[in-house]
C-alpha cells in the first residue's frame, strides 16, 4: 500500500528584506573566496541584488551561490562583475 500526498510544498518562512540583506552580508565576510571583496547588498521582495567586482568569475558564482542559499532568498539579480578587479 502507497500513501503519498501531491501538491504539497513545505511553507518558507518569510524574511524581513533587512535581515537577509544582513545574513548575505554575513555570509559573503565569512567566506574566504568572497571575503577580500568589497560586494553591494540590497533586498527587495526576497530578491537580493549584488554588486561590485570581483578577480574571477568563478568567485562571482561564490557570491551569487551564497546570496541563493541564503534563507528567504526568492532569486538573486547577480550584477558582480569580473576580471581584475578586488575589491
């Protein structure tokens, strides 16, 4: 016997767009890819949006991986760009 349920989604907490702004911010410092990096962080709807630049793209996946994974985040507008530059 099979006993399943469809449709069902676990409910996401909403997040104030302050503190996920802050736990990104939080995040990309303690990381050590993105942490010499000086990334802009703002929050709207759930929708985070980071900026700045970075040496390479691979840490600009970091950033943007980071910024996903992060609770209450609904998408990331990743606007870091890369090649040379550090901070």
């Amino acid at each position: 016997m099979l006993i399943g349920a469809t449709g069902c989604v676990a409910p996401v907490a909403h997040r104030d767009d302050a503190a996920i702004t802050e736990d990104v911010r939080a995040r990309l410092a303690a990381d050590a890819e993105t942490k010499p990096y000086t990334i802009g962080v703002a929050t709207s709807a759930g929708v985070v949006n980071v900026t700045g630049s970075v040496a390479k793209s691979a840490d600009r996946d970091s950033v943007e991986r980071i910024a996903r994974d992060t609770p209450g985040v609904r998408s990331v507008d990743n606007n870091v760009r890369y090649g040379g530059a550090s901070n």
